[in-house]
C-alpha cells in the first residue's frame, strides 16, 4: 500500500509540473508591420495569426508582404533557427505559392 501512495503521488507531482510549464509558455509581444498590393485581406490575416501564434518567434522586427499569392518576409531574426521557423510555419497555409525568406540573422556580440 505504501509503494502504491508513492507511485500515485510521484505521478500527481510531475503532471502537476507539467501542467505548470505550460501555462509559463506564451507568445512575445510583437508588432507586424503588414502591407499588401492584394485584394486578399483573408490571407493575409491567415499568415498573421499564424505567425503570432507561435510562442517561439520574436516577432517585433518583421515585416509581412503579401502580393498575390506571394508572401516576402523581411526583418531581423535572433538567430538562424528563427528565421526558418518563420517561413516553415507559413509554408503549408492554403493560397501561398511563393515565400521569399529576406530575413537577417541578428548579430551576437
């Protein structure tokens, strides 16, 4: 019986600890600057929520084209990583055919 508290109570405590560290994840603020030469309003609020919704991107320095069904992407990423998550994030989005990935790696010092 005393084995049998323990187990139930190690399991209680480490769903407990996971259930706290996802509450901690959230989205970073951000701004995104959005401009288009379409008449695809749809799309482009598609690709926003998209973006704004991954709690891994720092999005405060990107800017979002959309021409067409062509998405450029440009602005500065912390690192490498980043900036390929961006554009694989956007990649399976229904009404883009075309990502140009102008983004900058930013600099460590």
């Amino acid at each position: 019986m005393n084995r049998f508290k323990l187990t139930v109570s190690l399991i209680s405590l480490c769903c407990v600890f996971l259930l706290a560290c996802a509450t901690q994840v959230s989205a970073a603020p951000s701004s995104i600057m959005v401009s288009s030469a379409s008449t695809q309003p749809t799309l482009q609020q598609l690709t926003v929520n998209k973006l704004l919704t991954n709690p891994n991107l720092n999005l405060s320095q990107l800017n979002l084209t959309v021409i067409g069904n062509k998405i450029e992407l440009n602005g500065i990423a912390r690192n490498g990583f980043e900036r390929a998550l961006a554009q694989k994030f956007i990649e399976n989005t229904q009404g883009i055919e075309i990502i140009e990935n102008k983004m900058l790696v930013e600099l460590e010092e």
